[in-house]
C-alpha cells in the first residue's frame, strides 16, 4: 500500500508538471505568434514606405519633368512674341515723322519704294468690319476666310488626328517647337509623326506642353507660318497695333502668303 501511494503521489506529481510544462509552451507558442505578427506588420509597413518613397519620387520627378517641358513651351511662344514685336517697333518706327525726316535727310535724291498690291475688295471689306472689333471666332466671315483658305489648306498633313490637335494647340496658344540637338549617339529621327513619311526631323513638336512628336522642317515652317499669322491677330485683338488700318491689311496679307509659301515648300520667305 505505502508503494502503491508513493507511486499515485509521483504521477500526480508528474502530470501537474507536464500541465504546467503545457501552459508553459502554450504561453511561449503566443508570443512567438505575437513576435512574428509583429515582425510581419512591421515588413508590411515597410515594403509600404518604400513604395510610397518611390511613388512621390516618381510623381516629384514628373511633376518636374512637366514644369520643364511647360517653360520650354512659354519660351517659344515669347520668342515669337519678341520677333512679334520686333516687326511692331519697324512697322511704327516707320510711321514716326523723325524717322522719316532722318530718312529723307540720308536718302535726299532716292525715291521710297512701297510694295505694290491690289485690293480684294470682299476680303477688304470682311477685314475692316472684323477691325472695327477684332476677334478670333472662326464663324466670322474674316476669320472663315482665311481658315478656308488658307489655315486648313496648311495644316492638311495625313495625319489628319494630329493635325486637328495641332489647330486647337495654335488656337489656346499652347504649342511649342524646339530644334533637336543633334548627337553622334542619338541621330535625328526620319520619319515625321505629322505626314507619316520617312524624312529627316530636326524639331521636336510639343502640345499642352505634355505630348511631343518627331516633325520636319517642311512641317515646321508650315505650322510656324500659322502660328505667325495668329500672333499678329492677338496682337491686334489686343490693342498692340497702332499703325494704320491698310498697313494691318498688308501686314496679314504678308503672313498669308507665307502660309501660302510654307504649303507650297518653298523657303525664301519662312518664319524662323
């Protein structure tokens, strides 16, 4: 009897201790759960900063990339602004009766040329209602014109998508063209995105200042020519030109037949 009590005591003994040895892995169990939960959250977050690290440089960068592209865009369109106002301070100086007495005192025994023109009396009579208060709305009969005759015609390229992105892009005034730098790695692309044709294109086109297209000289000259044209007319709608109302005429007459001359190919009379 005594062994059999010693013996029932020990394997109370043992089975307490095999509880407790239980609990014991059970508790080490949970905390090696609660560790790795843990460990796991904390690689989560992380990998999650990280991408957050990259997505911000990547937004940083395009944000970046578009600012430059925007003030690429501003400068062109100041530097036709410039030679703009360039031909404006020529055409005025020409109207000032000191230049005119300096011109005379140089030239006393020369006879002034003027350029000789004839009047279209329907489109005369379209420009100067159109003066009286200049506008760019297409519906006009002045503005109707000249996009029929002579914007449409220009900017009729194959790739017709493109070129209907082109006139909004000239109309909102936000286009610009950059000459390409030519490198010996990277030589100048040869088939332009607005004719759909294998030639050589040293101008890069940029719309809204985000999308850019590989064009040729022939297609720049023809867009710059509108882009002229359209210039001149904003300066007028706004006031800037105060010279006389048939010099204004014979000043558009010249850009459209630079469009004309642009459309055609030739280069003796291209806007640069």
């Amino acid at each position: 009897m005594l062994v059999e009590c010693i013996v029932l005591t020990k394997l109370e003994k043992a089975e307490k201790d095999l509880e407790l040895r239980e609990e014991e892995v059970q508790r080490l169990r949970k905390i090696r759960d609660e560790v790795g939960s843990e460990i796991e959250d904390l690689t989560a977050s992380l990998f999650e900063e990280a991408n957050n690290m990259v997505k911000n440089a990547q937004i940083k960068q395009h944000k970046a990339e578009k600012i430059a592209k925007e003030a690429n865009m501003k400068l062109g369109i100041l530097q036709e602004e410039v030679q703009a106002l360039k031909s404006i301070v020529q055409s005025t100086a020409l109207n000032n009766p000191a230049s005119e007495c300096s011109e005379m005192h140089e030239k006393r025994s020369s006879t002034p040329q003027r350029e000789m023109y004839e009047v279209d009396p329907i489109f005369n009579d379209e420009f100067v209602k159109w003066r009286q208060n200049p506008n760019l709305d297409k519906e006009s009969p002045f503005m109707k014109r000249i996009y029929d005759e002579d914007i449409k015609a220009c900017l009729c390229f194959r790739n017709s998508k493109l070129s209907d992105s082109i006139l909004s892009a000239i109309e909102e005034d936000k286009i610009s063209i950059e000459k390409i730098s030519v490198t010996k790695n990277e030589p100048l692309p040869k088939v332009c995105d607005l004719m759909n044709a294998p030639r050589l294109c040293p101008y890069k086109m940029y719309l809204d200042g985000t999308n850019s297209y590989n064009i040729s000289a022939l297609s720049r000259n023809r867009i710059a020519a509108i882009c002229d044209l359209f210039c001149y007319l904003r300066y007028i709608q706004r006031g800037l030109i105060t010279v006389r109302i048939h010099e204004v005429y014979l000043e558009i007459l010249k850009k459209r037949r630079r469009i004309i001359s642009a459309k055609l190919g030739l280069i003796d009379d291209i806007v640069e």
